[in-house]
C-alpha cells in the first residue's frame, strides 16, 4: 500500500494505491516476475474527474 502526488501541470491530486507482486519459477534459471496494481486518483478542486486505474504486468528474471 502506499501513495502519492499527481500532476499533468494543468491539474493535480493524490492517490491512494495498492499493489501485489508474484514471484513464479519456471526453472532453476528463470522466473516471471508478475504484478497488479490499483489506483485511483483524486484530483483537487473541479479542474477535472478523478481517474481509477489498474495495471497488470510482468517481467522475466535470468539468473546466471
């Protein structure tokens, strides 16, 4: 869990998020390195909707 300041220098906001991340071995060499994500912004005063976004992703990970 954890948080944050946004910005796009027209508008700003804060946001809470929280995040999981999974280690998943394939070999004794290789593992996929998978997360999600979820955020939602608040943006200040009525300069703009707040915006809610999930991301999901992943990375692969060789060890030599």
């Amino acid at each position: 869990m954890g948080g944050g300041y946004f910005t796009d220098f027209e508008k700003y906001g804060y946001f809470p998020q929280t995040s999981a991340n999974f280690l998943l071995p394939a070999t004794d060499d290789i593992a996929v390195n998978a997360y999600f994500k979820v955020r939602n912004v608040f943006v200040a005063d009525d300069k703009g909707s707040d915006v809610f976004d999930i991301s999901l992703g992943f990375g692969t990970i060789f060890s030599f």
